[in-house]
C-alpha cells in the first residue's frame, strides 16, 4: 500500500478553500472596475487561481509515479467511471435545478444544454477524464527524466508562452490602441495553433506532467528561493496587470486563465512550498487535512449548488452592506455546509462510491 503524502491532503485543503473563494470573488469581479469591491475582488481571484492547476499537479504526481502500477482496464473500470458517474449524476442535478428554480426556469432548451455541458464548474470532470485517458502515454514520457523536461519545455514554448503573450498584447491593444499589437497577437495565435498544428502538450496534460516533476525531483534551496520568487511576482502581474488594463477599458479585463504563464508560476510555487513546509505546521493542522481530504471532491461538487443559493438569498447586487465584509463569512459557511452535506452523502450505502 502507498504511504499517505500528508503535503497532498494540505494542497487539497487549500486548493479547495481557494476554489470557493475563486468563484465567489469571481462574481464581484464583474462589478464596477472603479469600486473598492472590485480591486478586492480582483486581489481575491488572482490569488486564489492556483487552485485547479494545484488539483491537477497532485493528481499528475499520483498516476504518474512510474513506480506505482496502473493498468487501463482499472483506469476505466475505477478512475474514469468514478469520474463520469459524478459528472452524469451533478449535472443532472443542476439542470433540474436551474429548470425549476433559476433564472432560466422552465426552459429546456438551456437545462439540456446544462445536462450536457455541465454546470459551470463541472467542465472539471471533463478535463479530468481527458488526462485520466491518456495516463497511460504519459506514465511512458515520465520514466525518463529527459523526456519530461522537454516535455515541459515545449509546453512552455506551445501551450503557456503564446497564452500569455497573446493576453498581454491584447491588453496593451486595449491600453494603446495605436500601437496595433491585437494584430500581432492573432498572427501570434495562428501562427502557433493553425500553422504547426501543434496540440500534444498543450493544456492541462502540462500542469499532469509538472506535477510529477515537481514532487519528484529534488529542489536546493536556491532553486526553492526562486520559485518562490517566481510565483509572488507572476501574482503580482496578475493583479497589477488586471487592474491596469480594466480601468483602461473601464470593463473587467483578466490575464489569470490557468494556461497563462504567471498562473503557472503562481501554481508551481504553491506546491513546492508545502511539499517542503508541511513538516512545520502543527501537527492538528496536517491532521485535519488529512481528515478533509476524503472529503474534497464531493466539496468541489456540491458547493457551486450552495453559492448560488446563497448569492440569491444575499442579492449581493442591491444588499446594503459592503460585499466585502460578507465575503469571509460567506467562503467559511459555503464550505462548512458543502462538508456536511458531502459527509451525508458518503454514508448513503452505493451512492456513496460513485457520485462524490
């Protein structure tokens, strides 16, 4: 049996706090660029955007490790079934809920659409399913340490490099709108996507595979420093950058997608630091995340259900008080209930392998 990675369960703990503030600072994100509810907001949401990168470095860490044996009729008869089970069963849910009680009640072309799409959140599950399937390729590329660094230096160079670049002219063309640097930036995106035709290791298979590496390898403490380093001034960018180009535009303006470079930056640094950090923190701390973790996926399920409920029984849109002030107490409540109702869940017999 695998010995428990106890720095995992802490990354989870915190990818799955910064999720929930992701998507709740993602709803004042498209208030007023001029308010103070928006530069907060702003702040919230570029520094919570390691969470999905982190999630999927740990699940690359785990079904990569050549030492561990994966065959691909458990794959799918364990993983990917898992996976699809949920994904069926939740956007079942949630299209009937937005049918019968959201903003699009009654219209079924928008809940089919919902059913087969997924609610928001769940387009996840997908992705996941997706590198689950191709396991097997990877776990080849990472038995040789050569491979893997150039497998992410290419991924640097097709997937991360031409993100970033193409979102920063974009924004600079907004800014500056003489200089003509949107033209470049198209070029710049057909150039690599339609002229090479270059997909393998673009997308969240790079993120699959830098989490093999980062918990394999050794790093001194120079190279930590770095990261570090790295990964405050990527979110800094972010911030900066966000705010720069919004006020600008006067409209929301964002360059933290998950397959820029400064959010890869920002990822890789998280989960370097608790891989050589998690042995300084008290030991009840560790042992409440290991307890959580079980607990994470049906977290990450359930509490996109729970915000929404509660962002319409708040109406942030006309509520008096400050959105700011309701922000932590709203993170704090969102994920307390979506634990309980997940630990229900997971005494329900059957139900409880399959859906969280």
């Amino acid at each position: 049996m695998q010995k428990r990675i106890v720095y995992f369960d802490v990354l989870r703990a915190i990818s799955i706090s910064a999720v929930i503030i992701l998507h709740l600072s993602a709803v004042y994100f498209q208030t007023d660029v001029n308010s103070f509810t928006w530069e907060i907001s702003s702040i919230l949401n570029s520094l919570s955007r390691y969470a999905v990168p982190v999630f999927v470095m740990i699940s690359g860490a785990l079904f990569l490790n050549p030492s561990t044996e994966i065959n691909i009729k458990k794959l799918y008869s364990k993983n990917i079934k898992h996976i699809l089970t949920a994904l069926v069963f939740w956007s079942f849910c949630y299209s009937s809920a937005i049918f019968l009680f959201g903003a699009d009640r009654g219209n079924i072309s928008k809940s089919f659409e919902n059913l087969i799409f997924g609610y928001t959140h769940l387009w996840f599950l997908y992705m996941l399913a997706g590198l689950y399937i191709i396991v097997p390729f990877l776990r080849t590329i990472c038995r040789d340490k050569q491979l893997v660094c150039y497998f992410l230096i290419i991924s640097i160079i097709f997937s991360f490099l031409p993100t970033t670049i193409t979102k920063i002219l974009t924004g600079l063309d907004i800014s500056f709108p003489a200089c003509g640097f949107n033209r470049f930036a198209s070029g710049l995106v057909l150039l690599i996507n339609e002229r090479f035709c270059f997909h393998f290791t673009m997308g969240y298979a790079a993120y699959f595979v830098l989490g093999y590496y980062a918990h394999s390898a050794v790093f001194s403490r120079f190279q930590r420093i770095l990261i570090y380093c790295s990964g405050i001034c990527g979110w800094l960018f972010t911030v900066l950058f966000t705010s720069f180009v919004s006020h600008k535009l006067n409209a929301p303006f964002e360059i933290f997608h998950p397959m820029n470079l400064n959010v890869a930056l920002q990822a890789l640094a998280v989960f370097v630091f608790f891989k050589y950090n998690t042995c300084m923190l008290p030991a009840w701390t560790t042992s409440l995340c290991t307890r959580l973790s079980e607990y994470i996926f049906g977290i990450y399920l359930v509490h996109a259900g729970l915000q929404a409920c509660i962002l319409k029984f708040l109406d942030i849109y006309t509520i008096s008080i400050n959105p700011v002030y309701i922000f932590i107490p709203a993170v704090m409540i969102i994920f307390l209930l979506s634990w309980i109702i997940t630990a229900v869940i997971k005494h329900i017999p059957f139900v409880n392998k399959h859906i969280v």
